[in-house]
C-alpha cells in the first residue's frame, strides 16, 4: 500500500488565469477557438532571461510552473523531480523535423534536437535549481502524469524522499493540432469550450498546459490537501470492469463510492467517448457530486495534472466553481475522485482528500 | 521483509543477434554489428558506420506473422520480438497468473515512420495510420496487447538512461507489492531525426567507435531492444524457478551541470554509483566487472572515467564498453547492457572493449580488450547516462 501525500506547493499555467495564489479561478475565460493555449505569465519573473531565450514553450511553461510550486512549498531543492508529458517538446521536434526535409538533412542546427528529448523540462529544472536528485521522464499518453505522481508516492512510501516536484506538461502547436484534428482524435472547427457537454461531433476540445506540484510527506502551513491514492487501467473491456476496477481501488483505501464527494471527469466534447463517464456516473456514483475540467483547459495527455490543481484547490478554498459542475455535490466536498480517460484505452482515477 | 527481485529472463535484438543465443556467440567471439547501413534512408547513410539490424519493416512483420497492411513502427516490431523472448525464456505461459506489468523506454518512439511521412501527414491522407505511432507509449501498448498483459503499462524516457530506468522502477513496483512481476526495458530504432541530431552535434564517429581511448571522436548510432523478467523471489519460490540472477541496487541521479554535456567531475555518474552500491549493501571491492556507459565521445568517457575514479580510487574493477558491438542504441542501451551483464554473471565471462588501443592520458585506466573466461563474476555494475544530466547504475548480482 502507498502512503498518503500532501500537496504543499502548487503551481499552474493553463488557458485559464491559474498563476495566482490567491485567488481559485474568479474569472473563467470561455473561448471559441479550435484549441485552447496557455496564458503565459511574464516567465522572466520565473526564469534566468539568458535562459528563457533558448526555451521553447514547453519548456518555459514547464519551469516556470515547477518553481511556482517549489516556491509555495518553501522547497528550495527537491529530493525527487518527475515530470509526466504525453508528447514532449514538439515544437522543438517539429522545428528540427522540418528543417531536416526542407533542407535534405544539411544545414541544421543542433538546439532543437537538443531541447526535443521527453526530460528536457525535467532536466531544465534540475540544472536551473542545481538539484542533483532523482530525476525522471513519463511519457505514456495519458498515463503519463499519472506514472510521475506513483513514481514520487512510492519515494515518500520508500522514505527515500520527503518532497517531491511531480508534474504534467503538454504543448500544442499548429502542425501536431492539424494531424490530431484530421484523424479524428481532436475536433476539425472551432467549439464554444462551455458548450463541449452538448458537443455533436467527434473529437476533443484541444487544450495544453502545466501543472507542477510539491508533494510531502508531512503536513505544513502550506498544505492544499492530501493525495490518497492513483491507479491506471489500461483497455478494460467494458464499462462493468471500470466500475469494478474503481470500486476495488476505493475499497482498498476503505472507501466505497458514496464516500467520494464530487467526481471530477475528463469530459471533453468527444460524443463517442463521453458518454463512458455519464454510464460510471450513473453506475456507481449516483450519490456523488459531478465536475469536469476540460471546458477550461481542453485535452491534451497530460490534464490530469491540472485536474489534479482544480482538485487541491476545491479542497482547500471548498468552493466550487460553477462552470466546472455538472451535478451539485450533496454534501460538503472532502474527499474528491478524479476519473480519465482517453478514447477508451488508458483511464486512470487519482483520489484526493481534505487535510 | 522486503521482497527480492529477481531476473528470470532476458531478450534481445541488436545488430549483433536476432536473440539471446546469436549475440552471446557474437559477444564472445569479438563480432561487432558495426557496419555500412542497408535500410536506412539517409543522404549521410554512406557517411557512417552503424549498428543496424539487417532486416527491413517488412521483414520484420514477417517475423511476428503482422500482415503488411497494418501501421507499425520498427521500434514497436524490435520491442515485440525481445519482449516476446524474454517472457518465452522466462518460462512463463500464463501472463496474467500473477500481477504482471509492462515497462518500456524509447528516445523517439515511432519517429522512423514519422520522419519519412511527416509531408504527407501535413498535405495528404495516405499515412494517416501511422500518426498515431509517433506516440512513445505506442510500441509499449503494442507489447502489452501481444503479450496480454492488462495490469499495468507505462513507458518511460529520460534520453539515453531511459531502459535502465524501466528496470529500476519495475524493482521497486515488486519491492512494494503494487505488481509481481514486471518485464522492463526500452527500445529505439535508427531515424535520420538522431542521425541528423548527433552529427549536428558533431559527435558521430565515421569509423568504429573506440570507447575509452585517447583517440576516440564520438559514438556510432545503434539500434535494438532489450528487455529482462524481474519477479518476486516469493513468486519464484511458489512456481519453483531458478532466477539468473538478482537485482541488488540501483540509482538515478542528475548531474545538473548542462542539457548535453557532462561535468568534468563526473557527479551525477559519481552519485549515480555511490547510491547504489549502497542500496546493494556491497562493497565497492565486491563490483566483479562493470559494463560502463562508455559511448566513445570525449565528454562521456572522461567525465565516466573520472566518476569511477572518484568511487573506487586506484582499483577500479575489470571494465568495458560493449558500444564497440552494438552501437549505442540510446533508449535500448542501459537494458541491453543489463542483459549482457546478466550473461556475463550467468557465463562467468567479460566481453571486452572493442576497438581500444591507446590509454586516455588524463586518467589512465584501461578497459578489458581480450573476453575473460578464468575468473567468477559475483557482481556487475552498469551505467547508462543521458541528455538531460540523467545518470542512472544498476547493480545485479549471482545468486
């Protein structure tokens, strides 16, 4: 069994205005647009500008993200950094790539095969802050994120980490929205992103964004709420086994599913793949609150790590913004689940708690 | 008391065997896969040497009975055929007995069928099938859906350390009981997209790489997989099998000095070693050989050769760079070299360093050049490093 952890520090660069502290997503932006793309903040704030001039977005955003989180948590050096990102550094991959046909592989120029490699964000971080630690790159598709955040609840179980920096980060660019688009895994035209619950095509809202956070061992001022627990389950077979592989997880924490208060899912316009949550929703969580998230953020592989943000912030401000909820928790909000899933292959629930 | 992990079974192909059994012949009779390319499709394919496995995609699918329609990336096609051998030399029928998972790791995925459909998938419909395998995870769901295995898939990718990292995270899913068995490693095929990115680089050799000599000029690309069966010893025990050997330490570390280059004193190799050794509870005495990252550029192997001075002072243990067979085949590296460090515990063996003639005058230790077959091998330590200051040891040991 994994030990719980606390979430002490958090940091987020999303479409939304997520960068504050403060202040929990007082104005939601609802966009009209064929993908959704970050807010930056002003990264020279975050990041050495030497520095910043030779990263891409991913790698800025990434950053940037992971030292909002690390200066939350009064971390200075972590002892672990595991960074989850679907796609990696496609810009930087696409840049190369290009270059490479175009100029039938001469001319080329070595700092986007550089910064193109999955741990790039990871490493970046590590160099910047001098931490010679435990570093580590997931990149499976939408367990990803999921796999950097077992990783680090595994260090604090292990006791060979007290915090740990864990997070998700994907960018999207023109070409790989293009390609995703035209074979069907992204929506082809623009979506009102408050309207993907009544979306009429195939295909997921795009989205991309940052999520670190500082995950421990002990409870401080700083503490959001605690994570209890994360699982994957790769093609289960129908929607009996996912109601039984989630029932058997809460089980394993001594839960059943009316002890999870609100249920954030991946819901994300897709007509072909949504209704997988209503059927759970109706299945085994009757009793339980209803979000989602990606009106605000769109799909990309590693959401969870902002629906994981959301989360802690619910939990520690419980409120609940009303864009997000799609049935009115009956209760006050405790505990809550996070349940996603990409075109019924890779689904994974992270369960989170007040602290 | 906390389980044991142990390596049951081992699979791989490289451009020195299709299996286990060829590139243990090739190991001990000094056969390097190093040569001219046959498939690659490159303007620098005469340029260089490479450690190329010699058959073509449809050769391959061939292989795994995959009809020649369907969209697979040579790396998924190289991952199936080890893993597959791995599992089958672990004697194991019954994939889902025991909760069992699967790890991979890979630099660029299906970047071999992305880099020559890019246009097409820019202007045209005629590849869309493979858009979807330029995703790293994709050759890891292809082994998990050919070897049925449900419980549990990730994949992992921190450059050139990404296989050893499988193969630690896989130990410590056992040691706490979340899975029983777990077959890790990682994979990488040739692309032009690394060809192109080394040679910017300018860290390619145009002749064979010489891993810790004075005269070496950089590294030759490789490909291949490798994978290995690490299970439980209370399993083990209940189904009365005999293990190869045992996984006794391991370590990752960053060397947070540059994105490419290592520092020149070696720290994230030096903490990398130094952490697991003490995880293994050995002596630095008790190290039988080491399988060094050695990739032949002037950086790796002089940062290398430093850090393992820093660890065990004047009495470094037998080593060598097995690149001079192989190449270096990046994601596939740190497993495939685990796999021939379990061979050389199982065979009492060390394979040498190929191509090494001249000491590098700034440390002056030499590598093993000649196999050596007289003496018992206890303990093997194996480095894998990467992009990224990633610096990853195993430590695996006799049982």
């Amino acid at each position: 069994m994994i030990n719980s952890v606390y979430i002490n520090g958090l940091g987020a660069i999303s479409p939304q205005e997520t960068f504050s502290a403060d202040s929990f997503l007082k104005n939601i932006i609802d966009y009209n647009q064929k993908y959704l793309e970050i807010i930056p903040p002003v990264y020279k704030e975050y990041i050495d500008p030497k520095a910043l001039r030779r990263m891409s977005k991913i790698v800025r955003m990434g950053v940037a993200s992971g030292f909002m989180a690390l200066k939350q948590a009064n971390i200075e050096i972590p002892d672990a950094i595991n960074t989850g990102t679907g796609l990696g550094c496609q810009a930087d991959t696409e840049k190369f790539l290009q270059t490479m046909i175009d100029n039938d592989e001469t001319l080329l120029n070595p700092s986007s095969f550089i910064q193109s490699t999955h741990n790039t964000i990871g490493g970046q971080i590590a160099l910047a802050i001098g931490c010679n630690n435990y570093n580590m790159a997931y990149v499976h598709r939408t367990f990803s994120f999921e796999t950097a955040l077992l990783d680090s609840m595994m260090m604090i179980t292990e006791g060979t980490a007290k915090n740990v920096l864990v997070g998700g980060v994907d960018e999207i660019t023109e070409e790989s929205y293009y390609i995703r688009a035209k074979i069907g895994h992204l929506k082809n035209e623009a979506e009102q992103s408050s309207n993907i619950l009544n979306s009429k095509t195939i295909g997921a809202l795009c989205g991309e964004g940052a999520a670190f956070a500082v995950v421990s061992d002990s409870k401080t001022e700083t503490s959001y709420c605690k994570i209890d627990g994360v699982s994957m389950f790769y093609k289960p077979v129908d929607t009996l086994e996912i109601a039984a592989k989630i029932t058997s997880f809460l089980q394993e924490h001594n839960l059943t599913p009316q002890d999870i208060d609100f249920v954030i899912s991946g819901f994300n316009g897709d007509i072909e793949y949504d209704g997988i949550y209503r059927m759970i929703n109706e299945k085994i969580f009757e009793h339980s609150g209803l979000g989602m998230y990606k009106n605000l953020c769109g799909e990309y592989d590693t959401s969870s790590a902002f629906a994981t943000w959301m989360a802690a912030n619910i939990l520690k401000f419980k409120e609940i913004p009303s864009e997000i909820i799609i049935k009115k928790p009956l209760n006050k909000v405790k505990r809550v689940l996070i349940y996603n899933q990409f075109h019924n292959v890779n689904h994974s629930i992270i369960l989170m708690s007040e602290c | 008391m906390q389980r044991r992990v142990l390596i049951t079974g081992l699979g791989t192909i490289s451009s020195i065997g299709m299996n286990i059994e060829e590139t243990l012949d090739s190991l001990l009779n000094k056969r390097s896969g190093i040569k001219k390319s046959k498939n690659l499709q490159s303007v620098h394919k005469d340029d260089f040497v490479f450690g190329e496995i010699p058959l073509t995609l449809s050769e391959l699918k061939d292989m795994l009975n995959i009809p020649q329609h369907e969209a697979y990336s040579r790396t998924s096609l190289l991952a199936m055929l080890a893993a597959k051998e791995a599992v089958d030399n672990a004697g194991i029928s019954d994939i889902n007995k025991y909760r069992t998972g699967f790890l991979s790791a890979s630099t660029v995925g299906g970047m071999d069928r992305s880099e020559l459909y890019y246009s097409d998938f820019l202007t045209n419909d005629t590849q869309n099938k493979y858009i979807d395998s330029h995703h790293c995870g994709d050759h890891t769901e292809k082994v998990a859906d050919l070897l049925g295995i449900k419980d549990f898939t990730s994949t992992i990718s921190t450059a050139c350390s990404s296989s050893i990292n499988t193969i630690m995270f896989g130990a410590r899913l056992i040691k706490l009981g979340i899975l029983d068995r777990v077959i890790a490693g990682g994979v990488d095929s040739l692309s032009k997209f690394t060809l192109n990115g080394f040679n910017t680089l300018m860290i390619l050799d145009r002749e064979h790489c010489r891993p810790f000599d004075e005269t070496r000029s950089g590294l030759n690309l490789g490909e291949g997989a490798g994978y290995v069966v690490l299970e439980a010893d209370d399993i083990i025990e209940k189904e009365g099998k005999t293990a190869i050997c045992e996984l006794k330490g391991y370590a990752n570390a960053n060397d947070a000095f540059h994105q490419t280059a290592s520092s020149p004193t070696g720290e994230g190799a030096f903490l990398a070693m130094t952490k697991a050794l003490k995880l293994s509870g050995l002596n630095k005495d008790d190290i039988s050989y080491i399988n060094v990252h050695g990739t032949g550029t002037g950086n790796n192997d002089l940062s290398e050769g430093i850090a393992m001075k820093r660890v065990f002072g004047e009495n470094i243990p037998p080593f060598s760079s097995t690149k001079g067979y192989t190449g270096h085949t990046l994601g596939a590296a740190g497993s495939i070299e685990t796999i021939f460090g379990a061979l050389a515990i199982k065979h009492n063996t060390i394979f040498p360093n190929l191509n090494f003639v001249n000491t590098i005058e700034e440390i002056g230790i030499r590598p093993e050049t000649d196999i050596i077959t007289n003496r018992e091998i206890k303990n093997v330590l194996s480095n894998s490093f990467g992009f990224g200051g990633n610096n990853s040891t195993l430590i695996i040991s006799k049982i």
